[in-house]
C-alpha cells in the first residue's frame, strides 16, 4: 500500500488518480482549496484524507504535509497537479494574471515539494510526480504565458530528479498532450479580457479553437490516471513522461 499526496484533488486527473489509488487500496491525501467537494465526491474512507490546501501559501502546504504525516506515517508518492491556464498574446496578459498563473504553476509547486521533502528525505524513499503539458516543450501562440510556467516545471524536476536520485527519492515531470479534461473550461482556463487585434491571425485563432475543442480533445484522461497509477511501481523512472502521440511527435 502506498500513500499518496495529490495537490488539485477536487477534479480533472486528480480526482481520476485519487479514485483509482483509493480503489486499489492506497492511502490517498487529497487535498483542495475546498476540501468538501472532495469528501462530496469521494464520501469518508479511512484510506482518504482530505486536506484544505491553497498551493500558493506556504504555511498551509507544510501544514497539510505534516497532517498527512500524522495520519498515514508517510508520503511515498506527491502528486503536483494542481494548476491552471492562461490564454492570450503576451503582450495581452496583464501583469496580476501574469503573476497568479505563475503563483500556482510553479510558486504551487515549490511549496508542496519543500513541505513534502522533508518526510521523503527522512525515509529515503519517495515519488514525485510534477504535472507538466506539452507546453512544456514548446510555446505556441495564445499559451505563451502558460507555457512558461510549464517550462520552470520542467527544469525544476531535472534538477530535483538530479538532486533526490542519490536519496532513493524518484522525480519525473509528466508531460500530457490533449487530453478530454476541463483544462479549456473558465474553471481551469483564465482568459485574458484585453484583445489586441494585431494577434487576430495568431493568438487569436487560437481563441476560437479552444472553445471548439473544449471536452473534444482526443486522449482519454482515464487511461492518463491508469498509466500514472502504474508508472508509480516502475523502477528507476524517468525523469519525463511524455503521455500521448501529440506530445510524443
């Protein structure tokens, strides 16, 4: 059995990863800005533990590891897949939604990652695995913002993969293409208001695409949870995952 701690738990694939860990018999702490939809979602399990947790805010992040500790002993596998998008020009973002993208995005991930490593360290073992996207490997127009963020993410979990392997700790960045999640829903997916017409051809269209693949995309995000719950019993992981054909090519 192993003990989970998933960031962003309440929906999209960590709500999919938080079933299958809980089904196969997994300790899960699953935590949200708003722990009720979890319990709403999942009920009360003695394997579940769900936790309030605003990834932005440090102390919360270090309280939340440390009532993962006192309830389950420990944290074998870190789940970092809370998060969200951006879309628009560059030059459209403002800087607030600038900074809040990357407070989440990276900020997020850097105070779970410090709260939990300490627990990990202590036992020489541990999993983390740090959502990325295909926008971690290439900027697109309309995601440029967006895409940044991922970028930190991918050269933060080289140099952690770098800095943990000696300690029995494994670190591998997941890299999904497009995938059927609400990632292009407003709940995930900020919009910037201003629109410059200049990036009509460019970012632009990549507005009205997005509305038309909304819940359209081609991966399936079960099999994507199916793969990570496995991927987790694989020995010397990876330090990428890239999951999809788009995101392989």
């Amino acid at each position: 059995m192993k003990t989970w701690f998933i960031t962003g738990a309440s929906r999209g694939f960590g709500a999919l990863v938080v079933e299958l860990a809980l089904a196969r018999g997994d300790a899960v702490v699953a935590s949200a800005r708003n722990p009720n939809a979890i319990t709403d979602r999942f009920g009360d399990r003695l394997n579940l533990l769900a936790v309030p947790l605003d990834v932005t805010d440090e102390a919360q992040a270090v309280a939340a590891a440390n009532a993962a500790i006192a309830r389950f002993g420990r944290i074998d596998v870190l789940l970092n897949n809370a998060g969200f998008g951006l879309m628009g020009a560059v030059e459209e973002a403002s800087a607030a939604e600038i900074e809040a993208v990357y407070r989440t995005n990276v900020f997020g991930v850097l105070n779970v990652t410090r709260a939990v490593l300490p627990h990990m360290r202590a036992a020489r073992s541990g999993r983390i695995l740090n959502i990325s996207s295909i926008g971690g490997y290439r900027g697109a127009a309309g995601f440029g913002v967006y895409s940044s963020t991922k970028f930190a993410v991918e050269g933060l979990s080289e140099a952690l993969h770098a800095e943990l392997a000696p300690l029995g700790i494994h670190v591998t960045v997941v890299e999904p293409g497009y995938f059927r999640t609400d990632f292009l829903d407003g709940s995930s997916l900020n919009v910037s208001p201003t629109i410059i017409g200049d990036y009509a051809e460019t970012a632009g269209k990549v507005r009205a695409i997005a509305t038309e693949l909304n819940h359209n995309q081609p991966g399936d995000p079960q099999r994507l949870a199916k793969v990570l719950l496995e991927f987790t019993d694989v020995s010397n992981p990876p330090v990428r995952l890239p999951l999809r054909s788009d995101t392989v090519a």
